[in-house]
C-alpha cells in the first residue's frame, strides 16, 4: 500500500507500522485549519485516512482526529452532508470520528500468489482512488477552500 499512495504523487504518509499506515491527500496540505490537530500525528493532520489491515480484511477509513472544536464540527458537518461520506456516529466524538469505511479487499487464502493478491489490491485501490477518493478529495478541497 505504501507503494501505491507514493507512486501517485497526489499522496503523503502520515505514519504507518505493520497494520496501519495513515495518508492523507497532498492537496489538503494547503488547508491551513487540516494542519491544526493535536495529539494524535506529529503532522497535525486533523484529517486522515488509514488503511487497517486485520487479518481478515484490508479497510481504508478516514478520520477525524482530535483539534480545534470548530474546525472538527466543521468537517463532521460536511461528512454529515455528503456522499460517499457516512459518520459512524450520529454525533461528534471527543477525540477521533470515522467519517468513512470502505472495504478494499477480502480474506486473502493462504495458497494465494503474491502476484495474484498484489494484484487484486491494485485493481481495488484504482477503483477507490478514480470514485470515491476522487470524490471525498474533491469535497473538502472546495468546502474548507472557501472558508479559508
């Protein structure tokens, strides 16, 4: 995964270890009030997405993490407001809010090739990336840009 979010060049890691790497649009580094988090990345990212790997299933989500309060209730609202978005919770939470899930693959079976696995992963990140990434990117882009 860190190879396919590098490759792009539209993508920065935030962190990562075994089973989560965090990454975030390079387009959002420009939105002053996303760089405003504390606590959570030494970025400052408020907002990131994060690929969990359990085992079972590779999913990408993104969160809000822990900032300043307006500028969270800001993003919760637009998550609220816009599809693919879809908060997990009805309200805001205190630090973190996952304000999208979206399952790239599957149980991988053992026998598999790493040829055949890789890919699969790469045909569900080209998907992810040309709808839905292409889609959330572009709505907090021209939400926060404006505002800013």
């Amino acid at each position: 995964m860190k190879e396919l979010i590098g490759e792009s060049g539209e993508f920065v890691i935030d962190t990562d270890s075994k089973s989560t790497i965090r990454f975030a649009p390079v387009a959002w580094d420009g939105i002053a009030m996303l760089k405003e988090g504390s606590g959570w990345t030494p970025s400052g990212r408020m907002l990131l997405f994060e690929f969990q790997n359990n085992g079972r299933q590779l999913k990408v989500i993104l969160y809000i993490g822990p900032g300043p309060e307006e500028t969270r209730h800001r993003l919760f609202s637009i998550a609220k407001a816009n599809r693919p978005l879809s908060p997990q919770s009805a309200a805001l939470h205190p630090k973190y809010n996952s304000i999208y899930r979206h399952k790239l693959i599957g149980h991988v079976d053992e026998d598999a090739r790493v040829d055949e696995v890789k890919e699969r992963l790469v045909h569900a990140w080209q998907e992810f990336c040309a709808n839905d990434l292409a889609r959330i990117v572009r709505i907090f882009s021209e939400q926060l840009s404006a505002a800013e």
